[in-house]
C-alpha cells in the first residue's frame, strides 16, 4: 500500500521506515529536505512541495501528517484540504486535542475528504518495538487503511496474552479502532495523562531513596543506596516492572546522579488535557493533577526526582529539556 508522510522528525521518520521494511510505498515530505534526502535512500519518494506531493500520490490518496499539534498541523491540514480530491484520507497521527479533531473531520467532510485521528505511542523505539495506536473515524476508512496500522503495530507475540482474552484481534496485536473522528486522540489523551502519573511516582521514590543517605537523618538510619542496582533489580520480576522502569535503569547506568538533566520537565499539551477532561466528567483525577503541577513546580526548582522525570521523557521520546534560566 502507499502512504504520504508529512513531518519527518523522530516518530514521522521512523514511521516511513517501518513501513518501508513491511513492503509499502512511501512518498514524503517536510520543510526541512534533508531528512527527505536520506529516507530516499532508503527507497522513499521526496516531494519538493504539497502540491508535488499530492501528484505522487495515487489515488484515493492517505497522507499521514506527524507535526506538532496546534498550528503546525492546522495549517498543514487546512492546505490539503484545497488540494486533495474526494475520497481521499487525512491522518493525524501527533497528539492533537480531541476537539479539534472533531472539528477538522467535519470541516473535511463538506469536501468529501475523510479524516482519521490516530493516537500513536511508541517515541524513538517504534522503529524497532512497534506503534501502539489508538484510532478514531469512520469504519470503511479504517478497514481500507488497515494494512499500514497492521504493519506498524507491534504484533502478537510481544507480549504474554492477556488470561482468559482471545488473541487474534486488533487489541492484541496493539491498535484499536476506538470509536469516531475524536476518540482515538481522545484515548491517547488519557493514556498520556496516565504517563505523567506513573513517571511521577517512579521520579518521586527514585528521590527519597537519592536522599536515604542525607546527614539530616540519624546516623543509623542512613543508607547509600546504589540506584543503578535497585532500578534494575525491580525490572526483574518486581510487580512495578515497565517500559519505563527500563528506562529508567538506562539512564541512572549511563549517569548515576543524572548531572546531565537540568530536571526542567515540560509538558506537551496532553497532561492539561485530560485534566480538563476529567473537569469537564466530574470525575477526580488527583494523581494525574498532581503529576501535571509537579511538572509546573519543576521549572522553578530542580531536583533528583525531575531530572529522573527528565531522564524518561528522554529515554522514551528523545526529548530534550531547556536549561534553567539562571
């Protein structure tokens, strides 16, 4: 199958990647050539514009556009709209805000263009572990695209199945159709929210186990804990194992007291989402608001537990925190 790919940054490159290796087709595209210029030697088609772009494309076109949310992918979007044709498909696959996902569908409509939202996690590692996706849109479509979602899921196998839940279907190969234009970002929203949480209380034990040696306890209460190890020792069969868990030991074997990370921790838009959602439903969310103030708090003042947070979002995504300004 072909794809076209707009944005050919850490996930949008490696999204053509994998995809190239499973047998499709892809043409790309983004403002910067060079990445471009080193997918073509993989085998990818480069476009020197949008409008080259959408002529490479067979018809009924799918462009995947992976830019950042907000005004980036709404320019980019509003641009296609005026130069695909009818029938042709539109994917988001960054972390737009559910909303605008439900405004964009409709809007694209009136030109009978179709619209998918697809919530994608996986950062720089999906090259090789896979992409979960969660996806929103109509039914028709997401069949018609299901050999791209097939190709860059993780598939069966990576995981133990799950006791007393049939393998074989979509869920368990790791994506889902979960539900109209909205849900699948919706759905990644929560999932990211979630993140913040667990990255939290991982960024916030890994600290009071930093400190068990401080001079302010008494003498026989005083430990010097050799984080490396216990980060390790719990990915081995301990009930709090994850991915990023693993992460976590990466980098505390890199650097033990993370002197690299300036334990300034950003947030990306999701976090202040879901919060709102939970607002909006009424339903409390108070480790999830607490994960997303500590990031606030982080900008202010460092410490052991933000650089940790810092360490992870590295590990998973290859972001990279600013400085503190001094």
């Amino acid at each position: 199958m072909q794809l076209g790919m707009i944005g050919l940054g850490r996930m949008g490159g490696n999204i053509v990647r994998r995809l190239m290796r499973g047998g499709h087709k892809c043409v790309v595209f983004d403002q910067n050539p060079a990445p471009g210029a080193e997918l073509a030697k993989e085998g990818a088609s480069p476009a020197k514009d949008l409008a080259d772009f959408v002529k490479q494309l067979e018809k009924p076109r799918a462009v995947w556009v992976m830019l950042p949310a907000g005004a980036p992918t709404e320019q980019t979007v509003e641009q296609l709209s005026m130069l695909l044709e009818a029938g042709d498909v539109v994917i988001d696959g960054g972390n737009s805000f559910y909303k605008d996902d439900i405004r964009r569908a409709a809007r694209l409509k009136t030109k009978n263009l179709h619209y998918v939202d697809c919530g994608t996690s996986g950062g720089v590692w999906g090259l090789e572990r896979g992409y979960c996706m969660m996806i929103g849109g109509e039914q028709e479509i997401i069949e018609r695209l299901d050999p791209i979602f097939a190709t860059l899921a993780p598939g069966e196998g990576k995981v133990a199945p799950t006791p007393g839940r049939p393998e074989g279907d979509h869920a368990s190969k790791g994506y889902i159709h979960a539900g109209p234009n909205g849900a699948g970002h919706f759905v990644k929203m929560i999932h990211n929210g979630i993140e913040y949480g667990m990255m939290q209380a991982y960024a916030e034990g890994f600290n009071i186990l930093c400190h068990a040696g401080d001079g302010t306890l008494p003498e026989e209460q005083r430990f010097k804990l050799n984080l490396p190890d216990i980060a390790e020792v719990w990915r081995r069969g301990s009930v709090i194992q994850s991915w990023l868990l693993d992460l976590t030991a990466a980098a505390l074997a890199q650097n033990h007291d993370l002197s690299e990370y300036s334990g300034y921790v950003e947030d990306s838009g999701e976090g202040r989402w879901t919060i709102m959602a939970a607002i909006e439903e009424a339903v409390p969310a108070d480790v999830l608001s607490t994960a997303l103030y500590a990031r606030f708090r982080s900008r202010e003042k460092d410490s052991f537990a933000d650089k940790m947070l810092s360490a992870m979002r590295h590990g998973f995504g290859g972001h990279l925190e600013p400085k503190k300004p001094t």
